[in-house]
C-alpha cells in the first residue's frame, strides 16, 4: 500500500505546479511578481509568513531534536517564532511602510550612501542562495525514501518543480502555494502525526515511564545551544531577505504586525509539537540508529512505520511543503537582491550604469524577474547537488549576515545617531572578525568544519561591528538632514511609489 503514499505526494507536486498558472494571471507588474502587489490580508500573511519560516530545520529536524533531547529540542524552533515576534511587532509596519524590495535599499534610504549597503546585497546574496540550495537538498532526501531515486535525481526533479511555479508566477504563486503548504503543514503535525504517535506510546504517562526525566525539562540540551538558537535564528530572522520580502507583502502595517505575530506564536505551537512528537516516537520506535544514519531520520521512519497508510502520504508530503515554502521563498529572495541591488553594483566595476527601473515597462520588467528567478533556480539546483556540504556553505553566510550585517540594519532603525561610515566599517569589521574567527578555528579543528559550525565566530563579528559602528558613528558628522527627512517620511508612510528614491553619496 505504499504507492498511496507516493500518489499523495506526486498529487502534492503536480498542485505546486498548478499555482505557478494561477500566479501568471495575477502578475502585471513587478510589485505584483516581487511582493504580491502589497495586497495581502491577515489571513494569507499569516500563512506565508508561518510557511516560509518553517522549513525543514523546523519540522523534520525539530522532530529529531525532540527524538535525542525531549522537549528543550523545542528551543530551536521556538527561537524562530520569538523572531517572527520581535520583527513583527517591532519592526514590520515600518518595513511595510517603507515601500521597497529589499534590504540593502533600506539601508540606502537610512543612510543616504550607497557605498554603506553594497556589502549587504553581496552576503544577502549568498546566504538566499545557499538557503534555497539546502532546502533543495533536504527535500529531496523524502524523494530519495519514497520513490528509491538517486540523490541527483531527486534534487533535479524537486528542484525543477520549485523553479518553474515560482518563475512562472513569482510571489502570488509562492504565496498560495504557501497557504496549501501552511494548511498541510498544520493538519499532518497538529491533527494526525502528534496523536497517532502519542498513542503509539501511551500518552503522556506512558512517556513519563518510559523516558529519562531529563527529557521532560526545559535545559537538556544545554544552555549553550540554547543561548546559539537566539543568536543565530532570532536575530538572523530579523534581516533576512527572505523574511523582509514577506512583510513587503502585508497589506497594511496592522496586517504586518499582527499577521507576523500570530506566525510567531504558531511557530512556537509548532515547535513544541515537534519536540513531543519527537518524543513519542523514541518510545514507539527506540531502535532508529539516529548515530549513523542522523536524527533527520526520525520524521520519515514515523510517516513509514507508525502512521496508517493515507496518513503517513499525509505528513510525508507536509515535510516536503516545509522544505518547499522555504526553497521558494529564498529562491525569489535571492532573484530579487541580484538584479536590483548587486547587478547595478558589478557593473559599475567596468564603468557601466544599470538602473533597475520597475515602472518604465511593467511587462519587461516581470519578464526580467522571472529569467533571474530561472537562472538562480538553476544554480541552486546545481549547487544542491554538487557540494557535498551547503549546510557548511550556508552557516558561512548565516554568521556573516549576523554578524557582518545585523548591527548597521538594526542600528539604522533604532539609532538615530548612527550614520553611513560607521554602518559601512561596522559592516566591513564584522564580516572580517567573523570570517578570522571561522577560519582559524577550522585550521585547529581535529573534525572538518568543526570551525565553520563553532558559536565563537558570530559573537566575536557582532561584538567588533557594535563597537566600530558606535565609535565611528560618534567620531564623523550625523546622517545629513536631508537624507533623515526622506527617511521619515517614508517611515511615516508618505513614500508614493515603489522602491528608493534618495538622495545619496
């Protein structure tokens, strides 16, 4: 009866398909491919929000955790929702005010110097594609259990699918597709994986006899990790491009807000069912050798072996929309810092000038959006299957992004003071202290890439960039007038049209 399972998947696939149509006739303009229009309500925003968010980390790896650490495996995702919450709530109806499409134009905005924000797009950049690129790899190892497939092949064919609905629609396909995932995502964890495996074990008591109390405390898998969960995901969420080009999408700065925090509080929902059901399932199946074959294991021997056929297609394909939302939605990210913000910036290394103008010719401009959509799908896809550890190659542009970036893109919204040199040098000395850090300690490491995975690099960047940004800031002359009061006025929602427009050094 395992070809049901597979039928529900492949049924799951073709629909993926499907919405990229859907998406094409609701796309006129770039604001439209890019951002949704600006159009979406509570409902929708809350899902794609939700979607995007939770990937593969959070469902398949969450249930892992749960497997190994018991509930405090809850914390890692957990750490994601408290960062949903805190841009939500602090940040995001300012951001949706704004009116632009990425990171870096914020920080042209703020700062009034584009010299300040063309390190940001670069790290952007690598890190949206790198993102797209794991999650490439993670789904496609269901693909690999499910239909007996070679790593390449299922990389190829899940990558392909990705790629061609959200080429085709941009974000309201993604957007929808996201409300599907959401939907499925929310129905097999909640609704039928967590009770099923629950009875599986016995319930609650029956974990409570069976498991270590050190499974049922908040602090098992160690304050370390705990405290390296916020660092990394919580103030990572709160400047990724990925995420930002979400909140472009709200409505209005309610929808923003409260949309954003209602995602926040289901991911912590979501992170503590994972870590139960995680939990659960050592009981039910203690012999998974998560040693060898890794604690990512956990999620598919559940769907296979504890959970009815129909159900277990269920949930197989709610991991693969995990994976997917976050593919697509790093996917469109990285298509959109390339060709608005490192394209005119590379060009202007042979003296050329390219200026990306998204309402001189709204049909040629779509049609640009989607050729970079196509081709960094097709560089993700080939990056998925050709390294043999993007996890490595994304932690390098997670710490940088953190460590090089957060200081000047948080500074420049909370701190009035700061100005365009010292978010430029803080920006420049983090990124360096982080990668000097990374590099020697992999060089000393007995285990390869024990340096790349260490906590140390991240909070050495973030230390050196918060104290050249505030030195440097107090040290040379204030943001100039001019370019602070077009930043108010676009924080006040007085921006009429899309993108930047700034005067700028």
């Amino acid at each position: 009866m395992e070809w049901i399972n597979i039928a529900i998947v492949v049924i799951y696939l073709v629909a993926m398909l499907a919405f990229g149509f859907w998406g094409k006739s609701r796309t006129k303009n770039s604001s439209d491919y890019l951002v949704a229009g600006r159009r979406l309500g509570p409902f929708l925003y809350t899902g794609t929000m939700a979607a995007v968010v939770l990937g593969g980390a959070s469902t398949v790896g969450g249930v892992g955790l749960g497997y190994k650490w018991g509930l405090s495996g809850a914390w890692l995702v957990i750490a994601i929702g408290v960062g949903v919450l805190l841009l939500s709530l602090a940040f995001a109806p300012a951001l949706q005010r704004l009116k632009i499409f990425t990171v870096s134009q914020m920080l042209t905005l703020r700062y009034g110097s584009r010299n300040a924000t063309h390190m940001s797009a670069i790290v952007m950049l690598a890190y949206t594609l790198m993102l797209c690129a794991t999650s490439t790899s993670a789904y496609a190892t269901i693909f690999v259990v499910l239909f007996g497939w070679d790593r390449w092949l299922a990389i190829l064919v899940g990558g392909i699918i990705v790629v061609i609905y959200s080429t085709i629609g941009g974000m309201w396909s993604i957007t929808l597709a996201d409300q599907v995932q959401f939907v499925i995502k929310t129905v097999g964890v909640f609704f039928l994986m967590l009770p099923f495996v629950l009875n599986a074990a016995g319930g609650w008591s029956g974990m409570q006899a069976r498991l270590e109390k050190d499974f049922f405390t908040w602090d098992f898998i160690g304050l370390p990790s705990i405290i390296t969960y916020f660092v990394v995901y919580t103030l990572g969420l709160l400047i990724g491009q990925d995420i930002w080009q979400r909140v472009f999408t709200a409505k209005t700065p309610e929808v923003a807000r409260w949309g954003g925090a209602t995602a926040g509080i289901y991911c912590v929902l979501y992170g503590i069912a994972g870590a139960v059901i995680g939990m659960a399932a050592r009981v039910a199946l203690p012999n998974i050798d998560v040693k060898n074959l890794g604690k990512d294991v956990v999620y598919a021997e559940v769907a296979m072996n504890v959970l009815p056929v129909v159900i277990g297609g269920i949930v197989l394909a709610a991991a693969v929309a995990a994976m997917m939302s976050t593919a697509s939605g790093a996917l469109i990210a990285a298509a959109t810092v390339a060709r608005t913000d490192v394209t005119p910036f590379v060009a202007s290394w042979f003296g050329k000038k390219v200026e990306v103008n998204t309402n001189e010719n709204p049909e040629h401009d779509v049609a640009a959006n989607r050729w970079w959509v196509l081709g960094l799908g097709l560089v993700a896809i080939v990056l998925a299957i050709s390294v043999s550890d993007v996890v490595a190659a994304l932690t390098i542009a997670y710490d940088i992004l953190v460590g090089g970036l957060l200081v000047a893109i948080l500074g420049g919204l909370l701190w009035k003071r700061g100005n365009g040199l010292g978010a430029a040098l803080s920006m420049v000395v983090g990124t360096v202290v982080t990668l000097a850090t990374m590099t020697i300690l992999e060089i000393k490491a007995e285990v390869q890439f024990d340096g790349i995975y260490a906590n140390e690099p991240i909070y050495y960047g973030l230390i050196a960039s918060a104290l050249v940004y505030i030195v440097a800031s107090l040290a040379t002359k204030p943001t100039p007038p001019a370019v602070r009061e077009v930043w108010e006025d676009r924080l006040a929602g007085k921006a009429a049209e899309e993108g930047v427009s700034q005067p700028v050094r």
